[in-house]
C-alpha cells in the first residue's frame, strides 16, 4: 500500500515539475526572480514556524521582497557593465 502511494505522488510531483518548467517559459526576468523568492521564502518560513500558515506566508512576503531587491540590484549592475562605465560596490 504504501509502495503504491509513493509512486503516486513521486509522479505527481514529477508531472507537476515539468508543467511548471514549461509554464515559466516566456517569463520575465523580474517575475522568475520575484517567484523565486518567494519559493524560497515560503519554504524557510514553513520550516522555521513549524507549518503556521502565518509563518509561510510571512516567509513568502519576505523573499518577494528579497527577490524584486535581487533584480534591481542585478539591473543596476548590468546596466553599468553592458555600458562601459564601472560599478561602485
């Protein structure tokens, strides 16, 4: 029983990957940073609050806001290297 619920689920979570690969094809940079964020965030915010619906949705707040503060980084840099000029860090 528990063989057959494993396959189950390893296959859901497979198919799930690969719609989710295919959906994030045409996706701008931001959005793929923000949303990467707030994986990310959701995550450690399930893990430190123990599964609290609050703590997972704090966690995701916080890496959205994390992720869009990544790309304007990112962008700022690029702008100036792809321009010849240097970068003040």
């Amino acid at each position: 029983m528990r063989r057959k619920v494993i396959k189950h689920l390893s296959l859901a979570a497979v198919l799930a990957a690969g719609l989710g690969g295919q959906g994030c094809a045409n996706v701008s940079d931001t959005d793929r940073r923000i949303g990467t964020g707030v994986g990310i965030g959701a995550v450690t915010g399930a893990l430190i609050s123990g599964g609290r619906p609050g703590g997972t949705a704090a966690g995701a707040v916080i890496g959205a806001g994390a992720g869009y503060l990544y790309d304007r980084e990112r962008k700022r840099r690029d702008y100036y290297r792809y321009r010849g000029r240097y970068y003040r860090y």
